[in-house]
C-alpha cells in the first residue's frame, strides 16, 4: 500500500494507528480527515514576543541590521530577566 501511495510503510502504520474509527474496527479515510482537521484547528503556536516593550526592542534592533543573537545577548544587559 505505501508503495502506490509514494510513501514509507512507517508512514501508513502511523496514520493507521493514529486515526482509526471510533465506531468500526477498520480505517475510514474521510472520518480520519475530519479528526486530523479538528486537531490542527486546535493546535495553537505559541505566541512569541508577547510584550510590547520586548516587541519593540527587537523590531528596532532588526531595523538597525542586528542579528537575532546580538538581540538575545544584547536583552539580558538592557532588561534584565527577560529571555526571548
């Protein structure tokens, strides 16, 4: 089956188990696509840079050609506490 379908065996064993029906003993294709649908909806990424104060330090160091490690570094002297 991962042959036809282009993929490694480990990739159909993992949707298999990962995505059974609730109700039936075998896979349904479409139910499974409604359960990986509703995760990713409720999969979230965290927020980065959540304060404004921290934000706007970064965006005026990037706007000044800083890299993001001088940033790193360079937060810990001017705020200390703050990580990003």
């Amino acid at each position: 089956m991962g042959r036809v379908l282009g993929r490694s065996p480990s990739t159909i064993s993992r949707e298999l188990r990962r995505n059974p029906s609730p109700t039936y003993d075998f896979y349904i294709d479409h139910r499974a696509q409604v359960r990986a649908d509703k995760r990713r909806s409720k999969a979230s990424r965290r927020m980065r840079l959540k304060s404004k104060v921290i934000r706007g330090y970064v965006v005026s160091k990037l706007t000044q050609d800083w890299s993001p490690e001088q940033i790193s570094g360079r937060i810990e002297i001017d705020h200390p506490g703050i990580s990003i």
